[in-house]
C-alpha cells in the first residue's frame, strides 16, 4: 500500500485546488461519455523535470513551481495558480542516422502549471531557478478520457489503455506522449476526483513545424 507524502500537502492543496481558479481555453469538438476532442487556445506554462517514479516526481516537481508562480527568489509579480497540474514523460533525443527520433525517457517526468490568459512569455518573470523553463504551447488538438481514482500508476496506465483503445478503434492518428492532468485536493475522495489523460491529435509534418513550442 502506498503512503501519502504527507509533507507536501500544502503545497498540492495550492497547486491542485480548483475553485475559482482558471483552466486553459478550449473548443469541445466531440464528446463521448469519458471521452473528448478539445482544441486548445495556445498557452504558456512553467515546467520542471524530475527523475523518479510517476507518483512521487508529481509531488517533487511542485516545489520548484510553486516558487516561481509565488515569486520566491525571484523578482516580480505572484502569478495566479490555474488547473489542472499536467504531468508527461520526459522525451530525450536520441541521434540516429540519417534522421533524430525521440523516445520517451521513463524514469523522468515533466510537472507543468498553465500560466492565466494574457501573459505571454516574454512578459512573464524569468524564473530564477535553472529547473524552471517557460514554454510557449502552440494551439492544439487533443483526444482527452476522463478518469477517477488517487492517480496511481495503475490508475494512469490503466486510464492511457482506455485513450488508446478509443483513439485507435475511431481511426485517429495521435502523436507524442500522453499527458495527465490532476484538477483537485488531495482530500478529495478517490471516486470523486477528476482526473484525465490526454494525447495530441498528429498533424501535418509541415503544421508541426509551424507549431514547435517556444522555450524561454
């Protein structure tokens, strides 16, 4: 039985409450029970990657997060908390001959908070931390399943098999890693949570290019 970081639940109760905080903007283009198709506003989020197991580096990558939004060490502004926390394995690149492909480093997590609306990632505050990096997300379309529980790494596979089932018997082609993203407190009751797990619907080599993120 797994034990809960007790020493990081004010810092999860921050980073995952949800009311009256903001989420990313997004156009509904299907729905199916546990099941969407969302288009995505482009965005900015701060992130950190962390090495370790799923359950324990979403809890290690809040601190360096919950830093920069409340301006500790660094100057300038607080930054409002937004929902959810998204949490993806780290891609690494690795050189092969003739082209670069990527592949999923599985002992490494990146942790994400969305920075709120209107900010941009030059007027955003530099993180003063090397662990945080700000990204520029273009707009995107993603296949989204809806999942309860505490999030467990059998909660996350088991919910990442249920995308996929769905996406491939629909035809859809995805691309990347799929991405998590947590929404509530950690008091909140296991059956109750929201929780989801989502992957990018693949586009055009030429709309990729036109689309690769900005870090700053």
């Amino acid at each position: 039985m797994r034990l809960f970081p007790f020493l990081g639940l004010p810092l999860l109760a921050v980073a995952c409450a949800t009311e009256r905080v903001e989420e990313p903007a997004f156009s509904l283009r299907l729905s199916d029970a546990s099941f969407e198709v969302r288009e995505y506003a482009p965005t900015v989020i701060a992130e950190t990657t962390v090495k370790g197991d799923a359950w324990n580096s979403r809890f290690e990558g809040f601190g360096p997060l919950a830093d920069y939004i409340f301006a500790k060490g660094r100057d300038g502004e607080k930054i409002a908390m937004t929902a959810p926390v998204t949490q993806s394995p780290r891609e690494k690149i690795a050189m092969t001959a003739p082209v670069t492909q990527r592949a999923s480093e599985a002992d490494a997590w990146t942790i994400a908070f969305t920075m709120p609306a209107g900010y941009t990632i030059e007027s955003l505050p530099k993180p003063a931390s090397l662990a945080v990096k700000l990204v520029e997300q273009p707009s995107r379309t993603m296949a989204v399943y809806r999942f309860t529980g505490l999030a467990t790494d059998g909660d996350m596979e088991a919910a990442e098999r249920a995308l996929m089932r769905k996406v491939a018997g629909m035809g859809i082609e995805t691309c990347g890693e799929a991405m998590f993203a947590f929404y509530d407190p950690p008091w909140t009751l296991p059956f109750m949570r929201r929780n989801e797990v989502m992957i990018e619907i693949a586009r055009s080599p030429e709309a990729s290019a036109l689309n690769a993120p900005k870090v700053r």
